[in-house]
C-alpha cells in the first residue's frame, strides 16, 4: 500500500503551523523566567502560610508564598500565549501581563505593596516589576517587531 497524505487518504485538510514571532518567543523566555523564579522562591520561604507576612528573601528579592504562586500564574499566563495563542492574542497577554507589572511597580514606588501582602522598601523588585511591564508593552504593541524585520532582511 502506498504512503498518502492525510488530505488525500482521509480528505482531512492540514494547514501548516503559523511562523513564530518575536512575541511569541519573548512570552515563552519570559514565561518560562517567571515560572522558574517562582519555583525557586519555594527555596527560601518553604510551604509556610499562604497569608503570612514574611520578609524572606531569594537572590536579594522579597519572597512569600503568595508572591511566589503569583508569579508562577503569570509565568503559566504568558507560556500559555506563547504556545496556544495566534500572534494578535500573545500580543494581548503581553499587554494584560505589562499592565498588572506596571501597577505593581507603581504601587510599590509609592509604598504601599504591603496591600498585596509584599514586603516595601525592596527597590530591587519595583525596578523588576517596572522592566517586566515595560518589556512586556513594548512585545505586546508591537515596538519591536521593526528591529526583527530590519535584522532579518539584513541578514539575508
């Protein structure tokens, strides 16, 4: 028997995976940086209350359990866009995802990150929240996909 193709031996039609953006792959890298931060933060504050105030810390960040498990959520967001999402729905999480940062960061400039149960005066994680939002604005509206294009033809 000879080998067919699915379209010509069940007249299933198969379409071709869409090409991978720069979003795309940001959200995966920034995903996949998230989740494993969030992981790792279980290192230096255990399974302790969900609620507690903790002042621990990992790699000079403030972590709690609560901090962790929000950061392992938005890491599970933005790898979720980056392998299920057509490129105009990745570009919307990263802007949902740039957002939520941003007030974090913002919040936390002005002081009042206890309200999230995080501990203030920890500048190192404002700027970090200030960077993720402002990367994750700039792969969601689209800022950079002119530098893939111009690198791109340069190459080629």
């Amino acid at each position: 028997m000879a080998f067919a193709a699915p379209e010509q031996r069940f007249g299933i039609p198969t379409r071709g995976r869409p090409p991978r953006t720069l979003e795309h792959n940001a959200s995966m890298v920034l995903g996949s940086i998230y989740v494993v931060g969030g992981v790792l933060g279980f290192l230096g504050t255990g399974f302790g209350t969900i609620t507690g105030f903790s002042t621990d810390t990992f790699l000079g960040f403030p972590v709690n359990v609560y901090h962790n498990i929000v950061h392992l959520g938005i890491g599970a967001f933005w790898l979720l866009g980056a392998f299920a999402l057509t490129a105009a729905g990745n570009e919307g999480v990263n802007i949902a995802i740039g957002g939520v940062y941003l007030l974090a960061a913002v919040i936390g400039f002005l002081g009042y990150l206890p309200l999230l149960n995080i501990h203030a005066g920890n500048d190192v994680d404002n700027y970090l929240h200030l960077v993720t939002a402002l990367l994750a604005i700039a792969f969601g509206s689209g800022l950079l996909r002119g530098f893939a294009g111009s690198r791109e033809s340069a190459t080629a």
